[in-house]
C-alpha cells in the first residue's frame, strides 16, 4: 500500500484527483487536436497552435496573459462544434491517445483509495466531453469537468455555462461531500497547480503532485507531500485481464447525466461574467 493512504470505514471519504499532468502526462483536451483535425472540426493552423499551446503547458512557462488568450482562443475555436461528433470522436481515439499516457504512479494511486473504500473523483478544467470517458477508463466513480453551453442545434455556442477552475473546484468537493456524506477532514486531493490551491486547502489530506514552483513553494512551506509522477503507463500493460469498455458505451458514458448535457469540451474554456455557476 502506498504510504500515507490510511484505510477508513466511517465515515465515507473521497480522493480527488486534477487530471492534466496529475494523472495523465498531457493536456487531456490539447491531446485531440489531431483527432479533430482529422475529423473536420479544426484546420492544419489550428493543430499547429494547439501543440504550441500543449508544449508551453509542459514547459510550465505560461504566464497569466497567456493562458488568458488562449482560453479565449480555445473557447472561439469549438463554437458551432457539433457536441455529437466531438463525443464520437473521442471515444474512437480514446485508448490509443490516453491510454499511454496515464501515469502508472496514479493508476496504482487509485487503485489503493478504492480498495481502502474511498470514492475517487476527476475534477478538471477539461471539458466533460472528454474528462468523463477518461474518468471511465480509469474506474472513477464521479467527474466534475467545465461545461459549455449546447444550443438547440446541438452545437457549442462558445459560452461556458460552468468553469471547473480554481475556487469553483473547492466549491464542487464542497458540494459533493454535503450530498455523498464525505468527511472533507478525512479526504485526499492531488494537483501539479497552484491554481488548485483551494482544492488542495479543502481537504485534510492534500498532495503536490509534479507540482509547479509556486505550488512546490506552497507545498513546502505547508509541510505536504510532494509526489514525482514519471512513469507513463498503458493499464493492459499494468493490468493484462482489464477488460475495455467497448467503445459505443464510452460514447454513451459521455452522455450520462444532467452535467454532460450540457458540457463542454474547451480545456481553456474562457471564464465570461454571469456564466460560471
């Protein structure tokens, strides 16, 4: 068992886990750009763009102006994206763009929170379209994810109805522990950001993961662990009998639930005024 995940019956307690970079080496959206090239929905520039944006992601060099244009950029660029086809082709790319990516650090995390009787949830900037079949790979029993506004025509419009960053992450742990009964005290969160501070603060038990330097300053200063994902990992390799969803139930597990409605895909979903709940 990996050291510092206790096991507790009473009362019920939960692992929240950031995605990018915490549980998959990449940017989870950012990955598909290729795969959305290839399915009509973004031109060659705009693929270009999208791997620059995933190397300054990596890098850790993007200061706030950055990230605020890109937001935007990304926002505008799945306007009028038909939601059905994004779903379709996530699922069909899924395993081969995410599978080898997941680190086996948190896969065996996971593993350990489940069988200690925690419920694990994926709570990510990422739009649901694509954070709940990931979630589904990797066994989580609940995602909180950005959502975009869907118009009658079955497309995104560019708004965002909700905004999974920063303080509304904490706010949503908040609200799943008063509806589930999860002792916040009890509970563990791991983020490789700063901007996951208040997540991380929300619960009793908070891990840096691959964190950034203002993160690992945080991190030290708190006295909390400080966790080096590194090993990148197919799960059939960590586990040859795993059984794989077939794909049109991914497809349909992108579908489930009043959230992925009306979800988003952007992962840097600008945040309008008056549209984050």
């Amino acid at each position: 068992m990996l050291r510092g995940v206790e096991n507790h019956s009473l009362p019920r307690t939960a692992a929240f886990f950031d995605l990018d970079k915490t549980v998959i080496a990449k940017s989870s959206t950012l990955t598909f750009s290729k795969s959305f090239y290839q399915g009509g929905l973004i031109n060659r520039r705009a693929v270009l763009r999208t791997a620059y944006a995933q190397f300054v992601f990596l890098a850790g060099g993007a200061d706030h102006d950055q990230m605020e244009r890109m937001r935007a950029y990304l926002s505008a660029l799945c306007r009028g994206w038909n939601v059905q086809q994004v779903k379709e082709i996530v699922a069909e790319t899924l395993h081969d763009l995410i599978d080898p990516i997941i680190y086996d650090e948190a896969a065996s995390l996971i593993e350990e929170h489940h069988a200690a009787g925690r419920d694990v949830v994926i709570v990510s900037t990422s739009g649901a379209e694509v954070v709940e079949p990931i979630g589904e790979l990797l066994g989580a029993d609940r995602v909180v994810a950005t959502r975009m506004v869907v118009g009658e025509d079955g497309c995104f419009t560019g708004e965002v109805e909700y905004y999974a960053y920063g303080p509304t992450k904490a706010e949503a742990i908040r609200e799943l522990a008063a509806s589930e009964g999860y002792d916040l005290r009890r509970c563990y969160a791991y983020s490789d950001s700063v901007t996951d501070l208040p997540m991380l603060e929300s619960v009793g038990n908070p891990h840096a993961v691959n964190p950034d330097r203002a993160l690992r300053r945080e991190a030290v200063a708190r006295g909390w662990p400080i966790l080096d994902f590194h090993r990148p990992v197919r799960l059939k390799q960590r586990l040859p009998g795993l059984s794989v969803p077939p794909r049109p139930a991914l497809v349909a597990a992108a579908a489930v639930g009043a959230a992925a409605a009306t979800a988003g895909l952007v992962w840097y979903a600008s945040r309008r005024r008056g549209t984050v709940a």
